[in-house]
C-alpha cells in the first residue's frame, strides 16, 4: 500500500508524536467527492465563470493541491482504488461494469476479500457512512452492498444519477430498503442533509468518517431552476445547466461546513475534496482547462483532479502544493490520522 504522507500534506509531522490513538484525539473524517467535475471548474482552480466562494472557503483553511491524480479515468475504477489503496486492475476492477450475458452477478463488485478504507475506520473506532453514490457493487448479492463493506449507515445510489429521484424507481436506498418518499426533491440538498443527521446522531465522544459522494455534476444534466437562472448569461444550454449544478453543489459543501463548525467541530476534521475523474467535456460541458484529454482518456484531462485538504486544527491555511500524489495514498493517509498502525494492514 502506498504512503507518501510526508509528500501530500506536509503539516502532518505531527502524527508521528505519541498519543496519537487516543479517542479524543482522532480526527473526524469527511471525504467529499465529486462525479465528473472538470479541472477547471472551480474557482481557487481557475474558474472564472462558476464561482464556487464555498469551496475556495475551504481551501483557504488548509491546502490546495495542484497535482494530484486519480486511479482510474471512469467512476466505478477510480472510487475502487481510492476505497482500497490499490491500483483496481490488482483485482481485476478496470471498467465500469454492467449486467452482461458474459457477466455474473457476483462479479459486479470489488472482489469479497478486498478490504475497504470504513472497515479499517470501524475497526479503530469510528463511525462510518457512506452517503451518494457506491458504484462498487451493483447486484442483489448480499456482499456487493456498502453495509457489508464497513459502512455502519448508507444512503443513496448503487449508480444511476438522476438528480431529481422518484420513489417509482426504488433507486434511493437508507440502508438496504428503497425510500417510500422523496423528503427533499435534488440529491445533492438531499444528500447534504443526510450529511448533517449521520453528524448529528453520532455520539460527540465517537470519531466518524463519512464518505459523502455525490453525484453532482455527472449527467443528466439536472439542476434547480432557481440556480440555472443565476448563470441565464451563459448561452450553451450544457454549459448553463453545469454551472448551475457546481453552484448548488458549492452551496450545499458551504451548509456541511458551517453545520460542523456550529458544532464545534470543524478544527478536529479533516475534510478532503476531489473528483472521481476528470470531466467529461462533450457531455456534461465541463472544462478541464489547461489540461489535454476528458473523462474515460488516460492524460491528465482524465486523470489530474483538484484536491482540497482542510484541518483547521493541524494544517497551515492557505497552502499550495504542487507535488504529484495520488488518491491510492488517501486511505494510508486516513489511517495515519487515526492512529492506526499500517503494519496490520
């Protein structure tokens, strides 16, 4: 397993010092993911059509890393090597898999034995949700679902991304039941929210680690109608739409952070932001500037995302990082922050 934490988030000396496994000072940890954001897209990354104040907020309290990649070019590759730390085509995960004749159920997943970044954290101590989109097993198989993967709560999509959901559709899962009602019509506001209650009824004595993963703003393009107004300047209908949907994903990320720091607990979390994999240009009118290549590409249009480290109790604020890393050393990264000895691992 990869470990170059010295390399990604150079203010963490401070791991190395005794004490480091103590409840009290294990970090809660928020891993945001966005689904098919370009490069280019956000405003503390070059944007100067979407501004995204919530997210540059976030940035401007720890670190913002300029040359950090991802494991795969698609979705379902990309998130399975950041859930394990190891590059997916070791176990066989290089596409998106889909039902097939040539395709069995049990083979829709990350292999059994493949171990997750919830279960290390569970086993520490840790409460653990994932929140959005899995990806990672698409059957009825019992295993492929995230509960059986170390996640004690889940909520939301095994794929699929309509971003205005219906209960006709039984796609919205809160654990292994479909939901009987649409609480709050966009997933993004929706799955914020669930963000906020998982938070909310975790014991304050107990560190959590909550894999937030939304779907925003992959295709269909989907957005409120309130915010496509803000962006009516834009001509491209695509472009217009997208734009929306990076400002409510901004909005909500904004809401997440004010809630923890309500709660008094945002100096001891640490919040990591980063797309699965670079934007797919063509179809959701992303912009991966000033990289060469898209979505599904091995260049860096494909594979270079933007990534955000903030813990405002341990990181310098207002960093740049211009090293190469890669989002394998995540999960080392997460278990050096909570203690856990990566020699059991």
């Amino acid at each position: 397993m990869p470990f170059k934490l010295a390399r990604i988030l150079l203010g963490l000396v401070f791991l190395f010092l005794p004490g480091l496994s103590t409840a009290a000072s294990k970090p809660n940890i928020l891993l945001i993911v966005a689904d098919d954001m370009g490069y280019g897209d956000l405003s503390c990354f070059g944007s100067r059509q979407i501004a995204t104040p919530n997210i540059d907020a976030l940035a401007a309290t720890g670190i913002r890393a300029t040359t950090g990649y991802v494991s795969g070019a698609v979705c379902a590759p990309s998130r399975a090597g950041l859930m394990t730390g190891r590059y997916q085509e070791r176990f066989g995960f290089e596409h998106n898999l889909a039902p097939s004749p040539t395709v069995t159920p049990e083979a829709l997943a990350v292999p059994k034995d493949e171990r997750m970044m919830p279960a290390y954290l569970k086993e520490a101590g840790y409460a653990t949700a994932l929140i959005g989109k899995w990806h990672l097993g698409g059957s009825k198989v019992d295993w492929h679902h995230p509960l059986a993967r170390g996640f004690d709560y889940y909520f939301g999509r095994y794929g699929g991304h309509g971003h205005f959901p219906t209960v006709k559709s039984k796609s919205i899962l809160r654990g292994r039941e479909p939901v009987t009602r649409i609480e709050i019509p966009y997933t993004t506001d929706w799955y914020t929210q669930e963000a906020i209650d998982f938070i909310d009824r975790t014991p304050a004595e107990q560190p959590w680690f909550l894999y937030l993963a939304h779907d925003t703003p992959h295709t269909p393009l989907q957005a409120k109608e309130e915010d496509i107004a803000r962006f009516k300047h834009i001509k491209d209908k695509k472009r217009r739409i997208y734009a929306a949907m990076q400002h409510c994903l901004d909005e909500n990320i904004g809401k997440l952070v004010a809630h923890l720091k309500i709660k008094g607990q945002l100096d001891n979390t640490l919040i990591v932001f980063l797309s699965d994999n670079g934007g797919p240009t063509t179809d959701n009118a992303s912009v991966n500037a000033p990289f060469n290549g898209q979505k599904a590409l091995v260049l860096d249009g494909g594979v270079r995302v933007p990534y955000i480290f903030s813990w405002p109790a341990k990181l310098a604020a207002g960093e740049t990082y211009h090293e190469p890393f890669i989002s394998l050393d995540l999960l080392p990264t997460f278990l050096a922050a909570a203690g856990i000895d990566r020699k059991k691992v």
